[in-house]
C-alpha cells in the first residue's frame, strides 16, 4: 500500500522532545586565551562594509549549560561556527553541533540557520541527530539572554524535536 | 501499528510547494560599501592553488527576487555563505538561509549543498524550515542566470518543497 | 484519515542504503599545489589559541575512493570544509558534499556534524540529497584511517541512508 508524506501532521506545540539550554561564548581577545571559547578566524574587513561586523566569522567550542550561570556544570558542548552578515545591523548566521556525553545523553545534534538578532526570539532548524538524538529533527528557537560588550553574550536556546526515533 | 518509513513515496515532479526566486550578488570591491551585499573573508591565496579563487570564502546578506530585476521589491534576503574550492575551474559550495517577512510568507528556509557551476542546473538541499515554512524539506535546483565579471552574478533559485507541514 | 509521524519506525541497524567509502585530503603547504586537495583559508591564530589549530578553517575538493588507496580510480568527491575547534584537542567539525558522477551514482549527499577525533568512531549527520539520493537522510560514521603529519589524512565514511525515495 502506499502512503504520501503530506498525510503526516506535525504540531508546532507538541514537540515529542523538548529541552531548554543555555550557550556561553567568549570571545578571544588576545589576552584572555585562558578563558576565551571562541575566535574570530576571518580576514579583517575593518568595518568598512558597515559597522556591525560584517564578514566576522567566529569559530566555538562553548559550553552549554542547564540553566544561566557560565560556572555550572556544563551538559553539552556547542561546536561550529557563526557570521556576522549585515551591513546596517548585527545579524548573524550559526552552524554548530551540540555535543552531548554525559550521563543523561550522548549524541549529537546538528544545527544551522540565521539568527536574525533584532527579534526577540528567532528560529533555526535542528537537521539532524545521533546517537541518542538518531535521525532527528527540529526547530531551536534562540533568544537573547545577556550581552557584554563584544566579550561575552548567553543565549536561550529551545529545543523542540518533532521527528524522534 | 508500525509503519516503516520504506512505506513513504515523493515524486520530483509533484512537490508540495514551488517557488522561483531570484538571487543577486554585488561583491565587494573596496570601492562599492554602499552596493556591495557580499564580501570575501577568507585569507587570500593569491590564486596559488588554481586559477578560479579556490579558498575564497564570502559571506553575503543578498536580495531575493521575483523577477531578473535587482531593483525590484526583494521578497527575502539570503543570508549565509559560499565558497569556491576547485583547482581546474570555477565551482562552489553554499551554505544559508532564505529569510521571508513580507506580507506573503514568514518564515525561513535552510539550504546547502554543491553549486557545480559548469553544469547548467544543480541541485541543491533544502534541510529543514520555520515558521510558515515549518519542518520543511526539499530540493533548490540553481541556474546562472547572469554574471558580469567578478562583480555581479544573478543565480535563478527553483525552490521545491517535498515535505510541507 | 491522520497519522502523526511518531508512528515512524527506524532501526540503526537496518539502513535502506550503505556504502562505505575512503575519504583522503592532502594539505596544501605552498609547495605542493600540484597534488594538494585542500587548504587553509583562515586568518592564522598561530596557535595562540591552544596548540591544535584552534580556528583553522580548510576547504577542501578531496578525492573519494571505494578502497584506502588514494591512487584508486575516485568514485566522487568530497566539497566543502572542515575547521578546528578545540584548544586542549584536536577535534574538528564538517560540512560538505558528496559529488557522485559515475555511471553507478548521479547525485549528491549534504552532510554535516561534529568530527571527535578522540573518538574511535563518530556521527555525522545526512541531512539532504539529490538526484539518485534524492530526499535522503541518515548518518555518516568517520573513523580516521590514515595520518600522516599534517600533510594528508584519510578517514573511512561509513554512509548508512535511512530515508531513501
């Protein structure tokens, strides 16, 4: 028998998976080597296409955490990248996996989309998992949660899996 | 009961939803901030490695439109990232997001794959969605539809959904 | 009639399709553009970050072979990138494609994911395909084969399809 894919429904409300985790990223700024997460690895362009960053292109190893304290006990890794792609705004665009070897799971989860700054809250699309995430899919809905200076910021980020196997 | 997913049949010929859409892209030159939608940001190679920019990374915010016009109204803005990796001739890779607000759709589409530029269409993958465009998928087949050196190039998007939610 | 997707069943260990394939990438070091498949595109941190090529960031057009000899007739190849992302490690993260154009395979997979080196064997994720994979989806396990230095590596692709169409 035959069965078309348009008769599956998925409900934005009803993920059969849902997890809240919070991202850190410091940024390296020369001196803090010790601490930084994250560089910038792009050829300067010197904020001459705008001034908010364009072409910077940062590669991460950030902690991801439970809840918003940067000193908890981080239950994943985000691993990948982001650029900045506006000339008149920050505006960014992620590609990442979240790393998960911990007791609670272990898999990955595979990330990318634009994260688009100015709203308050924005989607990208979760487009593949292992291990204990095999073969899923989603929506993670990233939002702002602290900001300092180019240094430091904190992301919210709402994992919502509608495919689980 | 149990269904595999073995069971699912798509027809290329028969997506959910279709969209052509045009992609334009001003290089910047040094000279062009005010024009330019994109800018390279890879370390240069002086063409060491091949005659066809191999390595050349650029990251761009580009309009979308419905027609061959740049100036026309764009409908969306495609952020993200390409970059040329062959010796022997041009070709290129693509990584980004379709990124709608208009009055139309709300929502954004993810995208990567090869741009094999001698071929005269190439597939690409759409590997998921948000918002009005929700846990897509499918396929973008690319066609050059315009180039004018290394300054300008117009890419004819023919977007295919085969999942839709 | 409604059927939600959670109805789906997957098995890891019964793929629709499985090939397994030798990945080889050969480092371009000024001296050897004649043979080099891949090079280094990113601002050099010098290791200031670490000591092992935090942020370096590679594009790649590699040779792929049924079996490990890299002079094996190439069945496709592999186009896209890989960048370094830990400081104490090293520990990678890719995205690219495979270019299948043979009289076996036309098409292409998308994949992505994080590339634990540490880890005998890790997943990727396949999160798109076209022409005879068209619509695919499934996992990649790497398993690094060969190193030499940091002039060439080989990694054996283990490409286990679970949505074939």
């Amino acid at each position: 028998f035959f069965l078309t894919i348009n008769s599956k429904t998925l409900n934005p409300e009803k993920p059969c998976k849902r997890l809240v985790l919070y991202y850190h990223d410091i940024l390296f700024n020369v001196t803090n080597s010790a601490n930084a997460t994250s560089a910038n690895v792009s050829n300067p362009l010197n904020n001459v296409l705008g001034d908010f960053n364009f072409g910077m292109l940062v590669v991460f190893d950030d902690p991801i955490t439970r809840d918003q304290n940067l000193m908890s006990t981080s239950v994943a890794r985000a691993q990948g990248f982001y650029l900045y792609n506006m000339k008149s705004k920050y505006n960014a665009w992620f590609a990442y996996t979240l790393v998960f070897n911990s007791s609670e799971y272990c898999g990955t989860l595979n990330i990318m989309g634009a994260d688009i700054i100015e709203q308050k809250t924005r989607d990208l699309s979760i487009v593949g998992g292992t291990g204990d995430f095999f073969m899923a899919r989603g929506v993670v809905t990233f939002s702002t949660d602290a900001v300092e200076g180019l240094g430091y910021f904190r992301l919210k980020m709402d994992i919502k899996l509608y495919e689980c196997y």
